[in-house]
C-alpha cells in the first residue's frame, strides 16, 4: 500500500477515534450536568472528589477541579502507560471538562425528577459516556489509571481497585453532605453506569 493511502488512512482512523472520544465526553459532561448536579448526586473516582468540591464551594468549579486533580495522575500514565494513552485520557478529560462549562453556561437544563427516574437515566447516559471513551482508548478518571498500575503489580483488577477507591469517595460524600441519601443513590447509579 502507497505511503500516502496509509497516511490517509491513520488520519481517518485518527479522526473517527477522536470523535467517538469527544461524543463519549460530551454524554458523560451531559449526564453529570442535567441529572446528577441538580440532584445532589456525585460520580465515583477523581470526577466525584471534584463534585463534592464543587458542592463545597460552587458547582461551576466542577470542570476546573476534576482538570487539576487528575494532572498528576495524567503524569503517572505517561510515565507507567504510554503516550498515546495520555493523550487520548487528555483530550477525553478537557472535551468532558469544555462540554461542562458549555452545559452550564449556555443551557439550563436540569432533570428533577422521582430518583429512580435519575439514578437509571442519567446513570445510562453517563455508562454509555464512558463506555464510549474506555472502547476507545481514553479515560475521564486518574482512579482508572490508578488501577491500571495496581493491577500491573499486584492483580487486583481496575474494577476492584476502581470500586474500593469510590468506597471511600462515597463515604467522603456523605460525611460532607451530612446527609447519607446523596450518596446511597450515587452508589446506585455508579452500579448503573
């Protein structure tokens, strides 16, 4: 095959790749925005330690947070994952991030509605999110990456590891909120997800 259909063809490829990333960010940014925030609901991992920081201060500071806390694990994966990985994880975070602040400012979308109507939905949307950016080679979370080198080293597997890091992220919510509904329901909608 001539050099140049090769090239064509990486770029296509490329281009395909890092719009299923951008679609996969921007479901997720929709589900956290429209059906968790309003509903005092958080997601696990390192995007959950930056909603409750949020609550804490304001929910606009969302996107910021979740980008500074995850740098120096976006540092782990360059140095114990690869490159490529880290630049997928790093556009899927800053689209995620973007499509955050974009749903914030320019809509005002909110979904209150019963909770199971929340926890389903918006845990379905926000699973189909990140199923997209994980198909794809990306990750919105520095406790998935966490995983990775964990099970690298020791075999616990990502979702073990994932799962006892967002124990404690949960439990951190509900001590914050003083009010363990919240994160009961978050719970349920991470097993959504």
């Amino acid at each position: 095959m001539p050099l140049a259909t090769q090239t064509k063809k990486s770029w296509s490829v490329f281009m395909v790749l890092f719009m299923w990333l951008a679609i996969g960010a921007f479901l997720a940014a929709f589900a956290i925005q429209v059906f968790l925030i309003p509903n005092r609901l958080i997601d696990g991992g390192i995007v959950g330690i930056a909603m409750i920081m949020g609550n804490l201060s304001s929910p606009k500071m969302i996107p910021y947070y979740l980008v500074l806390i995850n740098l120096p694990f976006i540092y782990l994966a360059y140095k114990h994952i690869g490159r490529t990985f880290v630049i997928q994880m790093l556009y899927a975070v800053l689209v995620f991030a973007g499509s955050m602040v974009f749903l914030d400012t320019y809509t005002d979308w909110e979904f209150k509605g019963d909770p199971l109507e929340v926890v389903v939905i918006g845990g379905a949307i926000l699973g189909i999110g990140i199923g997209l950016i994980i198909r794809y080679g990306g990750c919105l979370d520095g406790t998935e990456i966490l995983g990775l080198i964990v099970n690298k080293k020791t075999g616990f597997t990502v979702g073990q590891t994932v799962l006892f890091c967002n124990i404690f992220v949960f439990g951190a919510a509900g001590l914050v909120f003083q009010d363990w509904h919240p994160p009961l329901l978050s719970l349920i909608t991470y097993m959504v997800v």
